[in-house]
C-alpha cells in the first residue's frame, strides 16, 4: 500500500481579470500530480468611475458626507456592495472617499472632492488715481488661517471680467481692504 501524498497547490494565479459587470478568473497547479484548479473571482469596483452626489461643499464647520451615486455608471447598494471611508471631510480643502468593494465585489476606489471657504461680498469701492480701494465684508467670526489664508480681487473693464482684466491676492485672512493700483486712466472697472 502506497499511502496518499495529498495535493501541494501552488499559489492562484489570475488568468481573466474580473470586472464590474463580468466575474473573473484564477487558477492553481498542485506540484505532486499536476492537478489544476479553477475558480471564479468576484466582480470588481477596480477602474470603475464614480459619481458622487457632490463635488463640492461650502465650509460650515460640519462634516461633509456626500453620498455614492453611481460605480461605472451601475447604481451599487451601500453596506452591501461596498463601504465608504471618509478623511479631512471638514475642514476647507481637499476630502478623500474611499470605496471598498464589499459581497459580490472586490477592490477599492478613491475619489476626492473640496471644501471651499465661505465666500464674502464687496462692502465699498473708493476710486482714485488709477487706482481703486476696494472694502469688502469682514468673515464670520472665528474664522481661522487653517480655512482661508487671504482673498483675490479680480478686476476688468467688462462685466464678462474679460478685457484688461487684473487679479490681485490679498495674503492674510484678517484684512478687509485693498488699494489696487497701476490701472488704466478714465476707464470704467468691475470688481468682484
């Protein structure tokens, strides 16, 4: 009586990729006997494009969660087809979502989107000799270095802020005037 060596499988190689819509793939060779083995892979998120219910927020001081609307143009259910992972969903910058294939479905996705600073609006313009000082409305109390760290004047001799137009930054979030100088003579100027 021999007695039985049993199988040695090697490591599963992939041999179809799997994809959103098709299940792939892989295969094992046992060493002894040189037996093959096959399974199918589960589907795949991996690639696939993704479409949030939001690509950009206001900054409030709340966390921003926007929701998955599509994977690959498919319409997957969350908790059942994957989980979502937040990170500096806060405050104003860039935010990471990141989408783990969960069930039926592998891989893992990241998709960012932004939180803008809290705008703010012109309080006065006073025009001199080819310059302009422009006063706009102090930010809301609070309001730190870490969510704006200055404001941009734009300015043109169009409503379209097309012709001569000029953009000017503002460092440091506690100012709330600028005198704008350098500008053309006897010429009407929008600002925003």
């Amino acid at each position: 009586v021999i007695p039985a060596f049993g199988h040695k499988w090697g490591d599963w190689s992939v041999t179809k990729q799997a994809t959103l819509t098709k299940k792939g793939e892989k295969k094992r060779t046992c060493s002894v006997c040189g037996e093959t083995e096959t399974q199918a892979t589960p589907y795949t998120i991996k690639g696939a494009k993704v479409v949030l219910s939001k690509a950009a927020f206001t900054y409030s001081g709340k966390v921003r969660k926007p929701s998955v609307k599509t994977i690959g143009g498919k319409r997957l259910k969350a908790g059942t087809d994957f989980t979502v992972a937040y990170k500096n969903n806060k405050n104003v910058g860039k935010a990471t979502v990141t989408i783990q294939g969960k069930g039926n479905y592998t891989g893992t996705l990241t998709k960012t989107f932004r939180i803008n600073p809290k705008g703010t609006s012109l309080k006065k313009l006073k025009k001199g000799k080819k310059s302009i000082t422009v006063k706009w409305k102090k930010q809301a109390k609070k309001m730190s270095k870490a969510r704006i760290t200055g404001y941009q004047i734009q300015l043109a001799t169009n409503k379209k802020f097309t012709k001569n137009k000029k953009l000017v930054t503002v460092k440091g979030y506690k100012k709330v005037s600028k005198k704008v100088t350098k500008l053309k003579g006897k010429k009407k100027y929008y600002v925003r």
